[in-house]
C-alpha cells in the first residue's frame, strides 16, 4: 500500500517536535515506528547518504516500550536493505557521537523526559541531528508499507531479535572525556549520582571515576522515572538535599532519561538550573560566541563573560542552526550553545594542551559535568560560590500537563495579535497583577514580555508533548518561582 509519511503523521498523531518523533506508546504502533523509519532509510537510500548493504547505527533508553520500538526499527531497516548496527541501551549524545566518528546515520529510541507512557525516536545523519528541512523531507516521502507484516492493531506478526549489541559506542564517547581532559583532574572530589532511570547512568559514573573522582551512587530505579530537568518534582529536590547531607558531598549529578540534558547539583543539594550551569561551563571552556534560545536567563548578557550571544527559537534544531551560521562568519571562534533545559551543544573542536575535543553539535551530558566541576576545584571554590560570582538574577519555569497543543498555540496569536500598543495594553491588563506594566514583547517562540520591573513572563506551548510552560525571571529564586505561580492558573483557564 502506497502512503506518504505524512498520511501516517496525521493517522497516528504521533509527528515531529522539538526534537524528533514523539507520541503515545499505544500511538506509537509497529507500523508507525516501521513507517518513521523506512522512511529515514529511503531518504538516506535516495540521497546517496547510505548504500544498499550499509549500516545505520541504533540504540535507546530504558523505557519499558523501547525495546519494542526498537525491534520494528530494526525490521524496517533490513527490509530497506539497510544494517542494523545495534549499540543497545545508551545515551543519545553517546550514539550521536558514534554516529559522528563513524560517519554513520543513528536512531535512538527515546521519550526523553516526557512520562513512560509517551515515547519517540530521534535520527541522526553522519553529520547530526537532521534539521526541519530533512523531517519535512521525510514526510513527504512515499512509502510501500506491506500491510500482511501488521494485525489489525499495527502489531509486527514477526519480530526478529535484535542483533547482540555492541560496545564500540560506549568506549569512544568513555574516551572522548578520557582522553581530553587531564588525568585525574577530578582527584578529591566526592561526587553523587544520582542514577534514577537514566540510560547513562552507568557511563556518566564511569566517565567520572576514570577522571579521578571518587563517585557516591543513589536513587537507582528499575521503573522509569521521569526527569525533566526544567520542572524538577518536590521529590527530585530531597533526594538531592539528603543525598549531599549524608555523605559531604562536591556536588551531585545526574541527566534526565536519554542523558542527553545534564543535572548539577551544588554541594548543598541545590540543583542548578540548567543555564545557570551552562554558563559556568561555557565560561570555563572559554567560549567566544554563544547561542541560547529565548528562554534561557539575560543573566547570559548580564554577566559579560561572551563576545557575542545569538537567541534562536527553542529546541536544538534551532540552536544547532544558529551555531552553523556563526561557526562559518567566525571559523576561529570557539562557538558553544545551551538550553534552559540544560542541554549543553558544542559547534567548536577546542583543543588545549596538545589534546583536542571534537565537536558534539547535539546535547551531551558529560561536558557540563566535568567543566563544572573543574571551575569550582580549580577556583578554590564550592559551586554554590561560583553560582553567587553571577548577577542576581533567577529563573523558575511551570508547566501544565495534558495540555492540548493548539490550544496554547491558538491562544497566544490571539494575546499577541493586532498593533504593538494593542498588544501591550492587552497583556498589562492580562498579567498587570503580577509584574505590572508590559514594556516589551516577542513571538521568536510563544509570547516573551518583558515588564517595567524587568521581569519577565513567557509563555509556550510545547513544541513535543500536550503541555504549556510558563517561564520567568526575577530578583530572587522565591520571586521567580512567585511570579510562575501567579502566571499559571492564567493559561489553566483556557482549557
């Protein structure tokens, strides 16, 4: 049967996001899955990125529906005449930079913080993370689905086992940090992880103690636990808080489930949000230029420490646009980009010391870690010092679940439509009660206003899941997380 993509898009409702394909596990059928992926094989296939009889890379996290979705992956490649080189349960920047040094397209099974219930997949070229174009590419494609592989429910009749995975991915990403920084650079340092469900857990704890520290292990889950490290859960904050008082410890890390978005936690327990932590880290990789979407902090103006800052649309695709255009106007720029998510993405090879670390232009874990933690041992400092060294100036972000995505998008065209004074007056009537008279806004991505006080609200529908986030800033960490409160309950009316 002949169907492009896009009809299966609109079938399912599973579709592209932020970043990559994300859906309803139950959505998120054999056929589906088998339909995402022969359609990736037929682009690389027609685009001479891959010949017949040539591997595609493929791994996943530890939710209990990617197994599944990985073996209807696996099917769809071979029946493209396609390999599947199978690296089993890694992190996503773990099997991007495989890809990348194997010159080899990946997918990589993951929901990444989003509920168990809720899973996706991202695919990379050998050069990274497709970009909108390519996925609007691969919608159109035209697919010749062999509707007797399925039962009624999208199920594969069949399901061939996975190939044995291999282990080349895990040593070179472990060698990528090994090799780059100095040898035992993180000697006396006790650091916490905290493992929860993360796919990475066991490399981000091996990448640490080939560097020296000494590290201390907790939280470890056999169940998925969603992380989503810019709404961490009253759980998420004691466990930190009494893992770092039992045991004195530098600081505690851990990533959200695919361990493409780092956690960093001062050694009172304190997670760090994630711009807070990439710039610390970006500061210590001495970057020129930054990109960071509109959602991250101004405290990245505010402190001075970058020659130039680009802000781009939220999600990484954008970003990684964005870091394209400066690496070509400055190739001897040492270009770097982050989220407030805390996604960490390096354009740049940095090369110190006779030693060089290849460019990961896709979130990756690792870098932040070892670099905040090398800032604060290196300065004579804790964390918490370091983070005081910034401008006084605090983020906080909010979230509503089951959120219908047009909706929220539907709503803000309407807050922010008509002439600027109409929407100002609008918006100062709407949200006055909160941080008084709106002075500035954008659309780049949602509705970013900016007030009198200089405190910021911006709203979003979210770009892969049905959720609306409400971000802000403010003088303090209690005003930030205020002013979300108050702002919430305004788009909860709206459904």
């Amino acid at each position: 049967m002949l169907v492009t993509l896009k009809d299966i898009m609109q079938e399912s409702g599973v579709s592209f996001g932020t970043s990559g394909a994300r859906g309803l596990v139950t959505a998120l059928s054999d056929r589906v899955v088998y339909s995402y992926v022969s359609a990736f094989a037929k682009y690389l296939l027609d685009s001479g990125a891959r010949r017949p009889g040539e591997k595609v890379a493929l791994a996943g996290d530890l939710r209990p529906s990617t197994p599944r979705i990985m073996q209807a992956a696996n099917k769809a490649l071979t029946n493209n005449g396609l390999l599947t080189d199978f690296q089993g349960f890694i992190s996503s920047p773990a099997i991007a930079y495989y890809g990348l040094l194997q010159k080899m397209p990946t997918i990589m099974v993951t929901g990444s913080h989003i509920p168990a219930d809720r899973n996706g997949i991202k695919f990379t070229t050998a050069r990274g993370e497709i970009t909108k174009e390519e996925e609007a590419l691969l919608a159109r494609e035209t697919l010749d689905i062999d509707s007797t592989l399925f039962n009624a429910d999208g199920a594969l009749k069949e399901r061939p086992a996975l190939p044995r995975p291999g282990t080349l991915a895990k040593v070179l990403y472990l060698r990528r940090y090994w090799d780059f920084f100095p040898k035992n650079c993180l000697m006396g340092l006790k650091i916490g992880l905290y493992e929860h469900s993360a796919v990475g857990r066991e490399l981000m704890g091996e990448i640490l103690e080939g560097l020296g520290a000494t590290i201390v292990r907790g939280g470890y889950s056999a169940a998925f636990v969603p992380v989503d490290t810019e709404a961490l859960s009253p759980a998420n904050h004691e466990f930190a808080k009494k893992m770092a008082a039992q045991n004195e410890l530098f600081a505690l890390v851990s990533s959200d489930g695919d361990s493409d978005r780092p956690l960093v936690a001062a050694e009172s327990g304190t997670w760090l949000k994630g711009d807070i932590a990439g710039i610390i880290a970006a500061r210590y990789l001495k970057a020129d230029k930054l990109v960071v979407p509109v959602s991250v902090s101004s405290i990245v103006e505010q402190c001075g420490y970058f020659g130039e800052v680009v802000r781009p649309r939220i999600g990484s695709p954008f970003v990684i646009e964005a870091m394209e255009k400066l690496c070509q106007k400055s190739p001897k720029a040492r270009v770097m980009g982050f989220e407030a998510n805390g996604g960490f993405l390096l354009a740049s090879d940095i090369e110190e010391n006779g030693q060089k670390l290849l460019a990961l232009p896709t979130r990756d874990v690792p870098l932040v870690h070892i670099s905040v933690l090398l800032a604060a041992k290196e300065a004579g400092k804790t964390i918490s010092e370091l983070v005081k060294e910034l401008p006084p100036w605090f983020t906080a972000a909010g979230r509503l679940q089951k959120f219908p995505q047009e909706l929220g998008r539907s709503k803000l065209a309407e807050l922010s439509g008509g002439s600027p004074a109409e929407v100002l007056s609008r918006l100062s009537d709407l949200f006055g009660h909160i941080s008084g008279k709106a002075i500035n806004f954008n659309t780049i991505d949602g509705l970013r206003i900016t007030f009198e006080s200089k405190e910021v609200i911006h709203l979003r529908a979210s770009g892969n899941a049905p959720e609306f986030r409400v971000y802000s800033e403010g003088a303090s960490r209690e005003r930030a997380e205020e002013i979300v409160a108050r702002a919430l309950p305004i788009p909860d009316s709206w459904r």
